[in-house]
C-alpha cells in the first residue's frame, strides 16, 4: 500500500513527459538548394535537350549544359540510361567557375533514354540534372510537337574540309603549347576549319574568322577526354608545328567567372572603372550560294566581343537579327575583364535570294553600365544567290 503513490507518481511523470513530446512543433529539416559557396557542391543545368524531345536511332545528338562552382568546375560526367558515356574535364587545371560543355550521343536503339549529367569540384559531385528524350525507330515515328534543337552546330560529316567542334570552351593560341600566348576564347559549341596539326594530334591550327591559332585537342593528362570532334575530310591536314617554344610565357587570360553573391557585407573597396563592349569583329561568308536541288543553306559566322572599358562587365546577354527579322539567343557571358575579348559563333540558314543585314547586339538585355551605350552592336551584309 505504500508503494502505490510513487506508482502513480511514475506513471503521471511518464503521461506529461509524452504530452510534452507531441506538442513539440516539427523541426524543418534543411532542404537540399543547390549552392554555390564554396564549401557547397556545384551546380548543373542541362539547356538542351528538354523532356520528351525526340530523336531517331543512329541520328547524333548534343546534350547542352553550364555548370557553375564559386571555386571551379574540374569536369563533368554524362550518363545515358545509368551508364557513363562520356566525361570532359576542363583546359584549366584549376577549374571554371562557369563551365559549358557541348557533348555529342548517339542513341543505338528505341525507347526512352535518361541522360544524367553531373559536374566535379574535384571530388566533390553536384546534384545530377536529368532529362529524358524518346527515340523513335525512323523520322516518320518523330510525333513530338517540341521545337527541334537550337543554338547547336551544323554538322556535314561528308564535309570536304576537315573541321572540329570544341566539346568546352578553349583558349586559342599563338603555338601549340601552354607556353605560347593566347589570342581568343572560344566557346564550346565552336565549328572551324583546320589548317595544321603537330605530329601527335594533340593540338589544331584552326582558321577562325580572321584569326589563325592553335587549340588543344584532348586533356594532357587523359588522351580519352577529347577537347574537340574532328568531322569532314581530315587525312590530309598538314603538320604545322614551329620547331622553336615562345622564349616569353604571358600568363593566360582566365576563362569568364561566375561571382557568387556574398553572404554578408563585404569591407569597401575601390570603385571600379567602367566597361565598354564593343563588337570588333563580325566575319563569315558574304557571298552564299544555295546549291541546285537544295532549298536553304547554312553557313557559320563568328562574332568577336571585347571590353575596352577599365572594369569588369558581369553578366550580359547578347542577340542576333537573322534574315527575315527574325532575332536569336547568343547566349549569355559571365563576366569580360578590360581587355578580355570572347567569340561567340552562329550558324544562320539562308532559304532565299537576296541581300541580308546581319545584326548583333552586345548586352541585349542592357544590364552593363557601360562607358558609352551606342557601340555595343555590329552588321554583315550577305548577298544570296540560288537556283
């Protein structure tokens, strides 16, 4: 009989003690954002293809994607269907932190295909984008409404001429080596012809606009990561190889970054001068001539943009005014220190006889407080000639 209080004692302890635990409110557990701090994970998007877009088997296709790290993107890895098909690391040992890539697949059978593409700090792997297209057996099956692929290369593989595609973006040089001074960056998704080799096919002469340089072919540290795709007639491309190395090494204009927004109030700093883009080459065919039989021609231009103002740009978007008034995407550069220029390439069909202006406009979206607004654009001429 004594015992009996403490019992009750106990047993109204443990009721309050399960009262209090489910009246506790529910702890938010963190969600996963992708972030791009710099003890986070990189980010990756894929831009092309999109959902349910659909292809024939045997037919090559591009998976587009920009991948993003505030310290720098290493290389990324493409998967088809849970398998790897392809991995591409970047020209710089250190990283990008705004790393595009352009990765060719050919699906060999029907049914869906899962691509996955994942991007490395290191080893440090991003959450995967994904995106799932549909291959149909013969064009006849395609019943798709989705717009086909833009912003990707025409390829001829019955080109005469020997060109390459650039898988990443690359710096163009003045030699084949890191030692000799470059001239451009190139972005991935660039068609040009080329006009010499070394003897091992580790680095291109390539002829782009009117620049004549050298990019590297594939990572020299994994001959199996190919920086660029070789298509047309290549047996006969010349070695052009100098026999002698640069004597002064100019260190290499890094790739456009991505800047992180900062999570608190950075101390003050000097005021940066302002940019001025200004486009200082626009070149390509002006003279097309649609073949008999055919109903349109395609031809690829290059389009030089440079910041001659004394800071640095941000982010700017950039469009083209194609035949027929029809305007298109560039696509969007991070950053342009002074000095620095970047090539942007667009491949634009011409259906008609005539004469065609051209147009391309730097910072589109008039985002850049520049030095002076009103030289931000450039014009081509192209005369069109066909059966």
């Amino acid at each position: 009989m004594r015992l009996y209080p403490r019992v009750l004692l106990v047993l109204l302890l443990a009721i309050l003690s399960a009262c209090n635990l489910t009246a506790q409110p529910p702890t938010n557990e963190p969600i996963n954002v992708p972030t791009i701090n710099p003890g986070g994970k990189p980010v990756v998007t894929i831009t092309a293809p999109k959902a349910g877009d659909e292809f024939v088997v045997g037919n090559q296709l591009f998976v587009t994607a920009s991948a993003r790290d505030a310290v720098g993107v290493t290389r990324v890895q493409l998967l088809a269907n849970d398998q790897i098909v392809k991995t591409i690391s970047s020209e710089s040992p250190s990283g990008q932190t705004n790393f595009e890539v352009l990765l060719d697949y050919t699906p060999r059978s029907e049914g869906q295909v899962a691509f996955q593409l994942i991007a490395y700090r290191g080893a440090i792997a991003s959450d995967p984008a994904t995106v799932t297209i549909n291959v149909r057996r013969s064009q006849a099956q395609v019943t798709a409404t989705n717009p086909p692929q833009t912003n990707v290369p025409v390829i001829d593989p019955n080109d005469p001429t020997c060109r390459l595609l650039t898988n990443v973006g690359l710096r163009m040089r003045t030699g084949p080596g890191v030692d000799y001074q470059q001239i451009l960056l190139i972005n991935a998704g660039t068609v040009a012809p080329i006009t010499g080799r070394t003897g091992t096919n580790n680095w291109y002469q390539i002829q782009f606009g009117s620049r004549l340089g050298w990019v590297a072919a594939q990572n020299p540290a994994n001959a199996n990561e190919k920086y660029v795709s070789l298509y047309g007639n290549c047996f006969n491309v010349p070695i052009n190889a100098p026999t002698a190395v640069p004597t002064v090494i100019t260190p290499p204009t890094p790739f456009p970054t991505f800047t992180p927004r900062p999570t608190s109030t950075p101390p003050p700093t000097a005021t940066p001068g302002r940019p001025d883009l200004i486009v200082t080459s626009f070149t390509g065919d002006t003279s097309v001539t649609i073949p008999g039989g055919a109903t349109e021609v395609t031809r690829p231009y290059a389009i030089t943009i440079s910041n001659l103002g004394t800071g640095p740009t941000g982010s700017f978007a950039n469009r083209i005014t194609l035949p027929g008034g029809l305007e298109a995407d560039l696509g969007v550069v991070s950053n342009l220190d002074p000095g620095v220029s970047i090539v942007l390439t667009a491949n634009v069909t011409f259906n008609a006889a005539g004469t065609y202006e051209l147009r391309v406009l730097a910072d589109s979206g008039n985002t850049v407080t520049e030095v002076s607004e009103v030289n931000n654009s450039g014009s081509l001429l192209v005369t069109v000639t066909g059966p």
